[in-house]
C-alpha cells in the first residue's frame, strides 16, 4: 500500500479526487439563480406567514444582591447588656441561614407557583390607545396563562370554574398545567461566588411581565424572610405569653398584697402580719418574673430583626420597550435558511445525489 501511495500517478489522481472544482459550483449556481432566488423568496414568505402568528414575547431582569454573611449581633448585644443579661445567650444565635442557592427551586416549587395564580395583572395600553379610548384588560395569571381572558374562550361542560388553590399538593389537571406554564416564564439564577440573584420573567404583555416580575421578587424575599425569621417569631409569641401570664400573676399578687395591708392595718396578730410579709414576697417574685419574662420578650423581638435577610434591588424590574423575539429577525432567518439550501441543493446537492443514484445502479448491475 505504501509503495502505491508514493507513486506519482496514483497520488496524482488521489489529488484530483479530493480537489473540488469551485469554478464548476460557481457556473452551476450562476445557471440556476432564477430558482434560488424564487427558493428564498418563497422560504422568505412563510417567514412572514410564521412572524405574522409568532406571539410577541417580553422579558424582564431583575437583580437582587441578598446579603451573605449574618449580620453583626452588635446591636443585640448592647441590648442584652442594658437590660442587665450581658452574660445570657442570645436568643437563636445557631439558627441557620437559608442557603442563597435555594433561591432557584424556590421560584420553581409548586407552592411557590400557586401562590402567585391569584396575582392581579393588567394589559399595556400604549399612549395613542388610551387617547383612542382603549382601556386596559384586568386579569389574573390563572386567567391569563389558562386562556379564561380571551373572548373567544369557551369553558368545558364538566369544567369548574377557578375559585383559587386551597391545597397546592392537591392540584387540578389545568391548575397543574397552569403552574407548569408559569414555571416555563420564571428563572431564577444565583451566583455563588457574589451571591447575586438574577431573577427573569417572560410573558406576551410588557406590562403584565413588569408586575408578575415585581410580584415574583418581593414574594421571593417574604418567602425567605419568614424562613429565616421563623424560629425567631416563634421564640418571641412564646416569651409574650409567658410575659402575659407573668403580668397576670403580678396584678394578682399585689392586689392581694394590698388587700392584705388595708385589712390588717389596725391588727397587731403575728399570724396576721405573717400573712402580710408572705403576700409581699409572692408580690415581689411575681414582679421579678415579670420583668424576667419582658426582657426576654424584648429580645426575641430584637433577634426577629436580627434575622431578617437584607436584599439591594440592583436591577429593578423596568417596563421593556421590544419583544424578545423580533420579526423581522424571523423573516431573514427564513430567507437565509431557503436560500442556503437553495444553493447547497443547486451546488453540490444534486450531483451528489445523481452520483449516488449512479453507484447504487451499477452495484445492482454488477450483483445481476
């Protein structure tokens, strides 16, 4: 095989084979213009049929800079030490924070996205309209998502009418496909270097994306909040009950103390005065547990907060002037891909295709 190889005749034509003849693909396509360019007219045309029913869609970024490290428990201490508990522990300081990488399964959990079925949305109506008098279409997502909005929408016979989402772990099959569609129009990334969150909604309305998109950020930041605050809010309605008993129990004893001191103010019996100097102590220590109790109370509320997670709206949500996908980009890709294959046809198609025809037959003829 080597010795073939460097034989010049043989690598002469192994070159030939290998070479392609541009010049024969130019006057090929040159003789056949007319039809690449009527190719990419007509691939053109269904370009603008297909542009023409595109639905217009638009996003909205937003950005969120959540804060990464828990914050300095400065002021919770100053608080602790005035109120005379500078050696106690500060209430919750194991809890922990929720992970800022959560916050993409956040916005793409089924309760999350029931939530938000509910929220009210309302039409864009361009200055020109509004002087025409157009006014703008009031709906919901639920409405909007499900088609329930659109004048030609018709109900099923057996279907029920939307009355809201009672238990989001018990879904309807169009509720579902409802909170699946949405799911489909919001991403939610996060950098775990900066901890930056960046928050994108896509809809058919520049006006409904801007609200959903500023829903979608302050329910993220409520939802987050009060798993972090959780443990605290719960410490703090613990402690104003206790506070609340201990208050109780305070105006029960000092008004049997006093009771005590207008009766016995002319008795001189030790039983009596026995009586007085028990009902003072059980004043006294209802006044120290009470006091106990508020300042515990006042802490709690100082670590809920402690707790809150702060968050910089770098980018807020704008309302966007163009439509993600632009018809006219549309129309040329068409145009471009009939025209590419037009010349790929013209070019190099068609005498591949010839030639494979051509082997195929003379295989056949050679096995006859």
């Amino acid at each position: 095989m080597e010795e073939n190889l460097n034989n010049p005749p043989y690598q002469e034509s192994y070159d030939d084979e290998l070479e392609i003849d541009w010049m024969g693909i130019v006057t090929k396509l040159l003789k056949h213009w007319k039809q690449i360019v009527l190719i990419g007219f007509i691939f053109g045309c269904l370009g603008i049929v297909s542009a023409l029913l595109m639905k217009r869609q638009y996003g909205v970024t937003m950005t969120l800079a959540p804060e990464l490290q828990s914050r300095s428990s400065s002021s919770l201490s100053s608080l602790t030490n005035m109120l005379g508990l500078g050696g106690a522990a500060t209430l919750g300081s194991g809890t922990d924070a929720m992970n800022i990488t959560l916050f993409p399964e956040i916005s793409h959990s089924t309760p999350f996205l029931a939530a938000l079925l509910d929220v009210p949305l309302s039409s864009y109506v361009s200055d020109k309209q509004a002087e025409e008098g157009v006014k703008p279409m009031h709906t919901t997502v639920y409405k909007h998502l499900s088609g329930e909005d659109k004048p030609n929408y018709k109900p099923k016979k057996d279907e029920k009418p939307y009355t809201g989402v009672d238990d989001p772990t018990e879904l309807t099959r169009k509720q579902a496909l409802v909170v699946k569609k949405l799911s489909e129009c919001i991403t939610a990334e996060v950098d775990k270097k900066t901890g930056v969150t960046t928050i994108n909604v896509v809809m058919d309305d520049r006006m409904m994306v801007k609200q959903l998109a500023d829903t979608v950020c302050t329910r993220l930041q409520v939802y987050v909040s009060n798993y972090r605050t959780k443990k605290a809010t719960d410490d703090y309605n613990y402690y104003v009950a206790l506070a609340d008993e201990a208050h109780e129990e305070l105006v029960r004893a000092q008004a049997a103390y006093a009771r005590s001191v207008d009766f016995d103010r002319s008795v001189i019996l030790q039983s009596a005065t026995a009586e007085k100097d028990r009902l003072r102590e059980e004043a006294s220590l209802a006044n120290q547990i009470y006091s106990q109790m508020a300042q515990q109370r006042e802490l709690a509320r100082a670590k809920i907060q402690e707790e809150k997670p702060v968050y910089a709206v770098v980018q807020p949500a704008t309302l966007p002037q163009r439509p993600m996908n632009s018809r006219a980009k549309r129309v040329l890709i068409w145009g471009f891909l009939g025209g590419f294959l037009a010349v790929a046809w013209y070019g190099f198609g068609a005498d591949f295709l010839k030639k494979m025809r051509s082997d195929v037959q003379e295989k056949m003829e050679e096995e006859q």
